[in-house]
C-alpha cells in the first residue's frame, strides 16, 4: 500500500512529526505487554489522563522485552524510549502538548516504571477535505464516504480514523471496479501552534471497469445451466460484490464441493475484466443412514440415497426409507431446477406410509408434484397437486377408502441466528388446501393450517413459544381419511398426553380426530453447566368437531436440554390433569425450529 505524504505545520522550536509514525509507533504492541511464562517481569504504573489514553500509551509500551536485573547504566535508555512512545501514543489520539513525569523505581525482585501524566488540550479537527473526481463521482458507495461521520470538524484529532477513512476510500474504488483510481492528495496537516488539524483526501477514480464473459471450468454441467446462476451479464459495472454473489450461488446450488472465482484483471480487454470460475464437483452420489428415538413413534431408522447430479440439466433424485414401531415408510423424489436454478424447481414425488397408533391406522399411497419458490423477500412458497389413496381406520367402526385430488399453496419462512439451538429466531408456514368430489375424489373438503414457533433469548436463558391451528370444512369428519383429521398430544402437542390421545371420542372413548385444532405452548429454558439447561413449561389447547364444544386441556412440567453433538436432545416429565398418565416422560430430538 503506497504511504501517504503527510505534513505538518510546525509550531518553532518544535520538531516536525511524521502522522504515520506516530500511528505505527502507537499500534505497536497493540496485543498490550506480554508477561513471561515463569518469574516476575518488569511493570509500568501510569496516573492522570483518561482511560483511553492510559490504554493507548500501556499498549504501545512493552517493558516485558528486558530483563529484571537490567544494569544501571540502561535505565536512562529506558525511560528515554518509553517516554517516546508514551508521547507518539498521546499523539496519535490528539494530544501533541502533553507533560510526562518518569520515574524508574526497583522492587525486590525486578523493576517498575511510573509514569504521570497531564495530557494538555487536544488537537482538534478543523476542516475534512474529500473530494472524489472521474467516472466515479457520482457513485453511490463514494457518496457514502462524503457523508461519513466518523470524523468530523471540532472532533479530537484521532490518526487512526484518519488511516481509516483513507483505507476505506482505496478500498471502495477496488470493490467498484475503480482499478486506475489514484489518490494523489493524501494530507493529515498539524497546526501545532493553534491545535487544530486538516484532512485533505482527494481521488481521482478513473473509469470503471466492467465484467467481461464468464468462463466455467467443470464436466459435470451444462455451460448454459450454469450461466443460469451468474447474477449478473458481461458488460455491466465490475462490483466485488457481484463476484461474491456468484460464488455463493455456485456454494449453494449443492452440486460443488470447490468453487473458485478469479477476475483476471491482467487479461482485461479494454475497460472489460473476464471471469474465471474453477469448479471440483461432489461426488455423484450420496448416502446416508440415521437413527433416532421419540416417545411419539419409538426408535427409529432411516435410509437416504441421492444422486446430486442426474443429467448435465443440473436434475437430481433422492429415495428415502424410514422405519419404525409407529410409522414406517419411502418415497422417492425427482427434483427439476426451473429458470432460477436457486430459487424455483419442480419436484415430482411418489409416497408410501403405513402408520399404526392407539387411536387410528393408515395407509396411504400419494404421487404428485409441487413448484417451490424461493421468494427474494425470505418467503417460501410451493404449489401442489397430489393424488392419494387411503385405507384408514379411526376408532372400532370408523374405517373406509378414500381417493383425493388435493391441490394445495403453502407459504413458509425461518430466520434464525443458529440452525440448531437458536437464541434468536422464528419458524412460520401456512397450507390451503382441499378436494372436489367432481374431480376425481371421493369426497369434498377444505382445510387450512398454521402454525409457528418463536425463539427468544432473555439474559442467559430463552423463551420458546409454539402455536398450531387447523380448520376443516367437510360435510362430516368421518368423510375424511385419519391422514387428514387433526390430533393432539404428545412430544411434540400437549406432553402430559399421549401420542394422538387428545381429541374428539366415540361412544367406546376412542379418539377418533377431528375437524379443528388450537394448540400451543410457553417455555423457558435456563442454562445449568456446560451444554445441559433446565426447562419449564405449559403447553394447551384440543381437537374439536364444532368451535363451540372447544375446552383447552393442559400439561406442565419440567425438563432437561441437551446440546449434543448431533443436535438439541429433550426429556420431558409432564403432567395433564386430564390425561390417563399421572406424569408422562417425553423424549425427542432435533432442532427447536
């Protein structure tokens, strides 16, 4: 980096000073003294001034370097080279004029040096001089630096927002393409005698360049699939950020394990900068093999297969197995990248559940497709259209076939400042969705669904709130396949109740489900040592047929939290007054959101 020319008006008698060696001088050591690892070390006592000026002058002075037996005749070299730095320290913060008393004293087993310290006026700024001039005066990232406040007339000189501010303009002229730039005027000037300072920053920022072809280097791809994740075409103005974005995108799209973006400035034609881009893919094909355990469907396994690139038009699919006591199940997904390979794909599915509780069994074979949206304001959006069949039971008379075409809309969308144990974040998705008997469906229906959960931290702890709702529009509940109906309790409902053992009853108490929903719950958790927390809870709400037999049933308990390498792991102890269990013991595992 070229170094400024920096001059100073002296006061007489007064030597000239150079702005950027009092910054070096008074950035050295910055990491403060550094004792050593065994014995006593030499120490430095500072009184008067303010903290940060103290700070400043112990972190630009490191007596630790000598030895405590130095020899006397070194002491005056000492206090000489300390005095020095402890003045550029002063200076680089504004105060040209102050007056040190050094005093060397011995202890028994090394050495002290006492400084005190009457820091006099500061130099204040006078005038901040930024002019910007070329192709890039009108530039909104420069227009940014003309209205910085970081410094500003009447302010205490400090040399460090001087070097800042300077840096920040060269760096914005590379970002911005602006490769000719040069900042010829490059002034700090000291008025010693009047104590104040002028800024004087001026750039010329010469054309800007532009970026010129992208050429991709990979075998895995089509080139014109590829180009569909360039966020930007050949000729518009060069920006750091776009290349940045690029990458990104390459990171992103799943099918890369390296990605390496060059400009090659040296190869510019004219005022255009070409693209390299050097790509290692992953490998072909994926596979993974999990297990897990809840209270809800016992233990469980899962096996996945993927093939990450099928054909050079970037398609991919995944099989899945999973099995359990409860649920057990595999489908099979063929994904489609649409015009924004990022953002938009088609996916054509086909599914297999067979799924047996205390109140209700099913099987159900679906096939159908969705488009899924990844909107630019956060938004997820998919569109579906699926065909199920269904043989269920629910309850000892309640059985039957069911055959549905369900087009469906959901819109979707998580923040969260950690994927896994969040301390800030929230998780929302909304369905629509129905049937017509006319069009190929056993019977007519319409359902909505919501629901939400919210992370918040409170001093060491957070609060986890979780809300879920449905609402069913059907001649008759019994109409709709148990795949459709709502149930509550459970490790993931109401705990205190069993899995699906909230809701409405037949004349033999069986939980048969029901056409609406209303469950939430309110949680704290608190941190205890380590990665264990403790956690306190309410969860309510119920399954109804009709909004007015609605009476929220409860459950509360307490809990431990695990942050285990694989992911937050939850034992629960939960009671509901109105569950067939006095305390019921709940476990899961996953992410809170």
């Amino acid at each position: 980096m070229t170094r400024p020319s920096t001059l100073f008006m002296p006061r007489p008698s007064r030597p000239r000073l150079d702005a950027v060696a009092l910054v070096l001088l008074a950035l050295l050591g910055i990491a403060g003294p550094a004792g050593a690892e065994n014995g006593p070390t030499p120490g430095l006592q500072i009184e008067g001034g303010s903290d940060v000026q103290r700070e400043n002058i112990g972190n630009s002075i490191n007596l630790a370097r000598h030895p405590c037996d130095l020899q006397g005749f070194r002491e005056r070299r000492v206090l000489r080279n300390t005095e020095e730095r402890a003045r550029n320290a002063l200076r680089a913060i504004g105060f040209y004029d102050a007056e040190l008393e050094l005093g060397f004293e011995r202890r028994e087993d090394c050495w002290d040096i006492h400084i005190t310290l009457d820091p006099g006026p500061p130099t204040t700024i006078e005038q901040v001089d930024v002019q910007i001039t070329g192709e890039g005066a009108d530039d909104l990232g420069f227009e940014a630096v003309r209205s910085q406040t970081e410094i500003g007339e009447g302010d205490t000189l400090r040399h460090d927002r001087y070097e800042a501010l300077r840096n920040r303009m060269t760096r914005i002229a590379s970002d911005r393409g602006y490769f000719d730039a040069d900042l010829h005027t490059r002034r700090l000037e000291v008025d010693r005698e009047n104590r104040t300072a002028t800024i004087r920053l001026h750039m010329d920022t010469g054309d800007r360049y532009r970026v010129g072809q992208v050429r991709i280097d990979q075998d895995i791809l089509s080139d014109d699939f590829l180009q569909r994740m360039v966020p930007f075409e050949a000729g518009d103005p060069y920006s750091s950020a776009q290349i940045i974005a690029l990458q990104r995108n390459l990171n992103d799209s799943g099918y890369f394990g390296g990605v390496r973006v060059r400009p090659q400035r040296d190869a510019a034609e004219g005022l255009q900068v070409p693209i390299l881009v050097e790509l290692e893919p992953r490998k072909r094909h994926s596979y993974e093999a999990g297990i897990g355990y809840s209270t809800d469907i016992g233990p469980r396994i899962r096996l996945r297969y993927e093939h990450r690139y099928a054909n050079a038009r970037g398609h991919r699919y995944q099989a899945e197995i999973e099995a359990s006591p409860v649920r057990s199940g595999i489908g099979y997904n063929y994904e489609i990248p649409l015009r924004d390979p990022l953002r938009e794909r088609l996916n054509l599915f086909t599914t297999y559940r067979t799924e047996e509780t205390d109140t209700q069994a099913s099987d159900r074979f679906q096939i159908g497709a969705s488009r899924i949206l990844q909107r630019r304001s956060g938004w997820q959006t998919t569109e579906g259209l699926r065909y199920e069949y269904e043989d269920f039971t629910a309850g000892e008379k309640d059985n039957g076939r069911s055959r549905l075409l369900i087009p469906s809309y959901r819109i979707s969308r998580m923040d969260a400042d950690d994927p896994m144990t969040p301390r800030r974040g929230y998780r929302f998705e909304a369905t629509v969705q129905g049937a017509r008997e006319e069009i190929l469906s056993s019977t007519a229906f319409a359902q909505v669904l919501a629901s939400g959960k919210l992370v918040r931290g409170i001093g060491p702890g957070r609060v986890l709130a979780r809300a879920d709702a449905g609402f069913t529009d059907v001649d008759s509940v019994h109409d709709l396949p148990s795949s459709l109906r709502f149930y509550a309790g459970g490790d993931a409902s109401i705990r205190g109740y069993g899995y699906q053992r909230v809701g409405p009853r037949n004349e033999h108490d069986e939980v048969t489900g029901g056409r609406h929903k209303v469950v939430g719950s309110l949680e704290y958790e608190h941190p205890v040592v380590g990665n264990w927390s403790a956690a306190a809870f309410v969860d309510a709400g119920n399954v109804v047929n009709e909004w007015d037999e609605f009476d929220p049933v409860y459950g509360l308990g307490i809990g431990v939290r695990w942050r285990s390498p694989v992911g937050p792991i939850r034992v629960d102890l939960a009671h509901g007054p109105d569950s067939e269990d006095d305390v019921r013991i709940h476990f899961s595992m996953g992410p809170d959101l």
